[in-house]
C-alpha cells in the first residue's frame, strides 16, 4: 500500500520571490549582482527595481507552490477566490428560497 504524499511548496521558489495581495509574483531581475561596472547607470537603476512575473511564468510557477496566482497581463478576475462558509451557505439559502418561489409560480 502506497502512501499519500502531501503537497508541499517548493521552498527554494519561495525564497526568490514575493506574493502581493493581489497574487502576483514579484521578483528581482536578472543580471543586478555582479559585474556591474560596464553597465550603464540607466541600467542599474532599471535592474535595481522588482519585477512582476508574466503570465506564462506564473502558470508553470503555480504548479510549484500549489496557489492560485495570476500573471502581470491578467486581470484581477482571473483570480477565483474560493468562498467562505458563510458565503456558501447564503449562497445555497438563496438557490432554495428560488426555487421555492418557482414552484409557488407554478
């Protein structure tokens, strides 16, 4: 008999990149450690900021923390979020409330 394996997220993707609220992957830019001195300022100054992941990325990278994370190109409603308990049940209440109101019609 096999045993279930958990899903864990890979912790050294984690280590390089951030998560914003919004579910984006922010990270730092290739290139910024060393072997600064023929680059240009314009340059630095561009590798020094952070980068958001784009789409593509991001959907081979969720696969590795096992999230739900949304690329740089898509909009926030590419990001389901699951609902609340209480939000089901409202959700369920409402469903019966009309359907009992179509059978009343009827």
């Amino acid at each position: 008999m096999r045993k279930k394996v958990k899903s864990k997220p890979h912790k050294g993707l984690l280590k390089r990149i951030r998560i914003s609220a919004t579910g984006k992957l922010k990270h730092a830019k290739a290139g910024s450690k060393h072997l600064r001195s023929h680059k240009s300022p314009n340059r630095l100054r561009r590798l020094r900021k952070d980068s958001f992941m784009s789409t593509a990325e991001m959907k081979r990278l969720s696969k590795l923390l096992f999230m739900r994370l949304r690329g740089r190109e898509q909009p926030r409603s590419a990001l389901r979020k699951s609902p609340s308990p209480a939000e089901r049940k409202a959700k369920r209440e409402a469903a019966k409330a009309a359907a009992a109101a179509g059978a009343a019609k009827k």
